[in-house]
C-alpha cells in the first residue's frame, strides 16, 4: 500500500481568501476524482502532510475530515488515512455532460426565449416604470423594519399567513375600496413577490397546455411571458391610441390580459364603453380577465380611473397591482384580488410553488400604510412626477423630435416615443446603454405580424437638470446612430 504523496499537486496561496483547509480540500478532491490518488492509496499521516506542505496539522485534519464526511476518504484509527474505492466515469459519460446540446426542457427553453428589461444600478434615466429613489422615505421605512424585526412575535417567525400577513391583507383592501374602486375584502386579498410573481401564478392555475389568452398588443411582455411559458397561445388584442380593438379572435380565449387604467406601454385609458363590452365578453365567454393596474395611481389630469374590477361581473376579473411604482421595485410585494371561484385554491398553490412574501417586509408594509405614511408619500409623488413628467417632454422634444414622436399621455411614469424613420429600436436602445442611458425598445412588446419601433422611457427617477444632461447625452447617441444608417444606404 503506497503511501507516497504529490506534493507538487497541491498549490496553497495563502494571499487567497479561502482558508488554507477549505483549498486543501479543494485540491485533495480534485486530485481523488483525476485518479492521481486512485481508489485504495494510503495518505502520509496527518503530521507528515502538514510538515511537507509547511501548513497546521489541524489545516490538514479539517481538509481530512470532510473528504471522509463526503465519502473521498477512510479514516482509520492509529492507521492512514485510504482513498475510498470510487465509481468510475467513462470517457462517453465525460463527453456527454459537456457537450449536452439541450440540458433545458423544452418549457425551460421557452422561458431562456422571453423577452425581458432590467435596470442597472446608477443607471435610473430614463429607466422605463423606476420610481424616484432619493425621495423615498428610507428613514421611515428603516425604522418600520427594525422595529417589526426587534419585536417580531411568533406569527413572522415561521410559514404562517401563506396568502398574506392579515394586518396588509385588511390595509391593501381598505387602499383599493376607497382609491381604486376595488370591490373586495381582506380576504380575498393574496400577498405575491410582486406582480410577476402573481401573473405566474395565475398562468399555472388557470391555463392548461394550448389554451388561448387574448393579450394586448403591444402589451406587457412579462405578462406574456409568464402565459406561453404555463403552455398558452397568445392571440393579439390590438391597441392603438383609438383604444383597444375588440374584434373577437379566432379561439375563445381562457384568459384575457389588459391594462386599462394606464396602458402598458401606450399610457391611454380603456373608455367605459370598451369595459363593458369586455366584461360582457368574458361573461359569455366564461373568460377570465387579468387587470394588471400596475401604474393607475398616477394619473395627472384630473383623479385616477376606477378599476375595471368595480365596475361589475367582479367575478370574472382578477386584479393584479403592484408596489414596485408607487414604493421601490426591489421590496417585492405585489397582490391580487381573487375571485371567490378560486381563492380556495390559492393556499395549496402557494405552498407548491413557493412564492409567498417574507412576513417582516409585509409586516413593516402594514404599519407603514396603517400610520399615513403610504398616502402621503403617494400624494408627494403624483405633485412631483407631474412636474418632472413635464420636464421631460419639453426636454425631449427639444432634443430629440428630429427622431422621435413622443406621445405625451395622462397617466404613468413613462413615455412611448415612436421613430419618425425606420430603424432597429433594439440597436439604439443598446447604444443608448452604452452610454449609460437606460430605455426599453417598444418592439419587444409585440409578439405578431407589424410592430412599431420606438422607446418607452420613465420620467419619474430623475430630476430635472438629469434629465436634460441626459437628453444632451442621449441626442448625441441618435445622431450617430442615424448618421451611421445614411452612410450604409
């Protein structure tokens, strides 16, 4: 039984932040797996190895003794450590496992295919939806939270109140009643990691396999995503600034996705009459309609539009808010409305996937909405973002209405603004990212046929002087990106 070691094997840094035993280990393993220490090969003792690596003997025990807690090693009394006798991988199997061309379902495919925007950190204009962070009331909110973690009781310290912590349950619905028209009650009311974390929900208890969901186009492509990654077919429901084009599709639709209090992307409003005629639809359709009113708070021309879901046929509507506009994205804590047709299911679906929100944030959340915080921050917001809103299409205009058409809508905190000429909206996006400018190309809200190319940009997180630096900035991007397209011609 050989008991010779390859000293020369093993390279300890001991600049590294690893410890010394956890690269031991590391080198040990690899060393085992390769076959340089093949099965039945006796180790020097553990005196000996720490002697000729210049390292600790406990260095040399710790890194042992998870080898052995692993199965790479047995450890024997007054005796040498031996390599365990391990199953070898062929070469095929080797192979294989790299060059695995699909190691993805094809459901996972699917979802690797889905469009999608994020933000950058000190990259806010014009992030398309990003709320002003500087005036947020972190100090409030920081007290809430260590106060709610100081004296957490039992029920925020396990997996209690799946569907929502009781207290935001009965505050979220008191807010809807009295702002958003919402006819509801505490309970029916379900806490979700924002409103994505809700959609995919939805999208897997509601749909099966090649179902049809008539979704707005251009409409929210995380919505869309969310509906043909669960197996649905989407069939457009084409928006304009007419309004939304009810012609019935081919398939009678599972589901129905919109936006009516504030169109995403557009901004325009669904008219009262395009609601009726929708909510009878889904009643003799037997449809359900998701509401996504992900950014009706703000509206700057008169008060906000009632949701869809209080109007009537309640029953069929499931409202989805978020918030990630009116507070800060990354608190991820969205909700919705169900429907007593299937609240009873809510509680098993949650346990399945996972998806309920931390009780302490949703905790802090109430005491922040029930002490008057919510509604003053809400109502400091829509004076400030008016103001900004303006800023930013005089901004634009003047900088860049040579290239872009802005439609300047009544509701949200973002703008669409549709290119005069034919280009790639995705190209001058990425250039624009380059730069630091953060906008999201209008053609990846549409899925069929004749897309327009555009720019939805947000308004809400940047001052005025950014965002005229920024418009500066940004003119330049465009001209060079269209003076690059007229050289090529």
């Amino acid at each position: 039984m050989k008991t010779s070691f390859p000293v020369d094997g093993i390279a300890l840094d001991r600049d590294s932040p690893a410890n010394l035993h956890r690269q031991l280990y590391v080198q040990l393993r690899g060393l085992i797996e390769r076959r340089v220490l093949p099965s039945g090969h006796a180790l020097p003792s553990t005196r000996v190895m720490a002697r000729d690596l210049n390292v600790g003997r406990n260095t040399v025990i710790a890194a042992c003794d998870q080898l052995a807690l692993e199965g790479y090693l047995a450890i024997r009394p007054r005796r040498p450590s031996v390599v365990m006798d391990l199953p070898t991988r062929s070469a095929v199997a080797e192979q294989m496992s790299v060059e695995d061309a699909n190691p993805l379902s094809r459901r996972g495919q699917t979802m690797l295919a889905q469009p999608y925007h994020h933000g950058r950190p000190g990259m806010l204009a014009f992030h398309p939806g990003m709320p002003d962070p500087d005036n947020f009331p972190f100090n409030t909110w920081s007290k809430l939270l260590s106060r709610r973690a100081k004296f957490a009781h039992i029920d925020l310290f396990g997996t209690y109140h799946v569907k929502g912590y009781p207290p935001l349950c009965e505050a979220i619905a008191r807010y809807l009643t009295a702002s958003r028209g919402v006819k509801c009650t505490a309970e029916q009311i379900v806490v979700t990691n924002g409103a994505q974390s809700a959609f995919d929900l939805l999208a897997r208890l509601l749909i099966d396999d090649g179902d049809t969901v008539w979704m707005e186009e251009p409409g929210y492509y995380g919505a869309g995503s969310a509906f043909v990654s669960a197996g649905a077919k989407l069939a457009p429901l084409r928006v304009s600034n007419a309004g939304w084009d009810l012609d019935p599709p081919d398939v009678v639709p599972r589901m129905i996705f919109v936006t009516p209090s504030c169109h995403h992307p557009l901004g325009i409003t669904m008219p009262m009459e395009q609601r009726l005629n929708l909510l009878h639809m889904a009643e003799t359709w037997r449809s359900w309609i998701i509401e996504d009113d992900y950014d009706g708070e703000y509206r700057f021309q008169g008060q906000p539009i009632p949701a869809l879901q209080g109007i009537g046929a309640s029953n069929r509507v499931v409202y989805v808010g978020t918030f990630a506009k009116i507070l800060f994205p990354a608190m991820r804590l969205g909700f919705m409305v169900a429907p007593k047709a299937i609240d009873h299911t809510i509680v098993s679906a949650l346990s399945v996937s996972g998806q309920f929100a931390p009780l302490l944030t949703q905790a802090a959340l109430a005491d922040f909405m029930n002490e008057g915080h919510f509604t003053r921050h809400l109502r400091r917001m829509r004076r400030l973002y008016a103001e900004r809103r303006q800023s930013f299409l005089e901004s634009a205009q003047r900088h860049l209405g040579e290239w872009l058409d802005f439609h300047a809508t009544e509701s949200g905190i973002q703008v669409v603004g549709i290119f005069r000429d034919t280009c790639s909206d995705r190209a001058v996006a990425e250039a624009a990212l380059q730069q630091g400018i953060n906008v999201s190309a209008l053609s990846i809200q549409y899925r069929h046929g004749t897309q327009q190319n555009g720019l939805v940009m947000g308004f809400a997180a940047a001052d005025a002087q950014t965002t005229e630096k920024t418009m500066q900035k940004f003119r330049t991007v465009l001209q060079s990106h269209f003076s690059r397209m007229n050289n090529s011609r």
